[in-house]
C-alpha cells in the first residue's frame, strides 16, 4: 500500500533589513494553537524474540516463527495495509555471577515488523492474530494522519492570529499605533504528537479474548512569534 508522505509547508517569514530593525520602534508577542484532530492510520510495531544454544539455531527457529506471524498479520490485513521488516538481530546472552567472568549461555534472535493500516478499527483484531501466531512483544501502537498538511496549516493560522492579537493589545497597553509587520515566523513548528502505547508481552498463559483498543485524537500544536512596528 502506497504511503502517503507528509505534506510540506512552505513558511513565508516577512522581514526588513535588520539595520532597519534596528532603528524601528517594535513589539514583539507569541502566540500559540492546539488543533484536534481525528487519526486515519494507526502503526504497530511487532517482534519475535527467540532464543537458543547457537546464533544458528535461534536465527533458524526466529524465521520460522517470524514467517507464521507474518503470515497471519497479512491474512488479518487484507488489502487494508502493509507489514515491513523495521529491525534484526542476533547477540549473545551472557550469565553474570559475582567473582566469575561472563559465561555465554545462548544467543538471542529479534525481528521487528512495523504493522501499517488505516482501518483503526482492526489494531486489536492484528494484536490478537501477532500474539496468538507467535509474536511475543507488542513494541507499542501509535496512530497518526495521512496526510496532516490542513490541520498544521489551521494551527499555523490560529497561532500567527493570536500572536497579533498579543501584539496589538501591548500596543494599545503601551498608547502607540501598529504601522505594519516587521516580522512573522514559527518559533514551533506545528507538530503531530502520535498516540501511542505501551509496550506489551505476549503471555502464553493468558485466556484469549479481543484485545480492546481506542484511537482517540491527536493534538497538533503550534508557536508564532510576529513583530509589529509602532508610532
């Protein structure tokens, strides 16, 4: 499934000369702005850990396990998303005791799958099918926009208007006259902050049953700071 990259905002910033700043009479305020928003995709970070006396044997026995939790995320999927190898890894497991130098016991094979849908409705239904195939760490759920270009663009906006609004009433505060706009920039730019999720392990031991999981919004935040020069 094609991913859709984030749109990129072109900030105009609206400057003088800075020896003309220098001479000018100026306020300067920020402003800030919350937007809420819904989320359209959700991405689920999925690892299959294995262990064994040999890097051989827990690398042999990680694909095998990896292949079948794999296979399930992309019957559970459907057409709805995509799975993708974020991270591997093999190392070797050491046991420590005081007065003892460190004694290998075995090695450790991770292979990480990012899980990508935009059926939020679905990420306990992909939970359920990692874990009961063989996944045994859930690394976290974050949701996010596919494309989140209007709302920053909305909260760019609201920020930049309330920043003047600052700015005009110091103005007024101060008996002066705002003449024009020295300057207007993002000092934050407007940032996605994901849901995200704890990390779970998978317990063999526990009853099956649906894994319950809320979306809820995402706030997307920006900073304005604008310079208005006064008489």
């Amino acid at each position: 499934m094609a991913r859709a990259p984030f749109a990129t905002l072109l900030l105009i910033s609206c400057t003088i000369h800075a020896q003309d700043v220098s001479k000018a009479h100026f306020v300067r305020a920020s402003g800030e702005a919350t937007i809420t928003a819904a989320p359209d995709r959700a991405q689920l970070s999925i690892a299959v850990t294995t262990r064994a006396a040999t890097a051989q044997a827990a690398s042999s026995q990680n694909a095998s396990e990896t292949a079948r939790v794999i296979e399930a995320l992309k019957h559970t999927l459907g057409r709805s998303g995509e799975v993708k190898t974020t991270g591997y890894s093999v190392s070797p497991q050491y046991k420590y005791a005081p007065g003892h130098s460190p004694e290998l016991i075995g090695y450790e094979t991770t292979n990480t799958v990012l899980v990508t849908t935009d059926e939020l409705s679905s990420v306990g239904n992909i939970i359920d099918a990692a874990t009961a195939s063989g996944a045994n760490t859930i690394n976290g759920v974050s949701y996010t926009l596919r494309d989140d270009s209007e709302v920053r663009a909305k909260a760019l906006s609201e920020a930049t208007l309330k920043a003047k609004s600052n700015a005009e009433a110091i103005a007024r505060a101060l008996g002066v006259h705002v003449v024009g706009v020295l300057q207007a920039e993002p000092t934050q730019l407007p940032i996605v902050r994901p849901l995200p999720m704890q990390a779970m392990k998978a317990s063999p031991m526990a009853e099956p049953a649906a894994t319950p999981i809320e979306a809820g919004n995402l706030d997307i935040h920006a900073t304005v700071t604008v310079v208005l020069e006064i008489q």
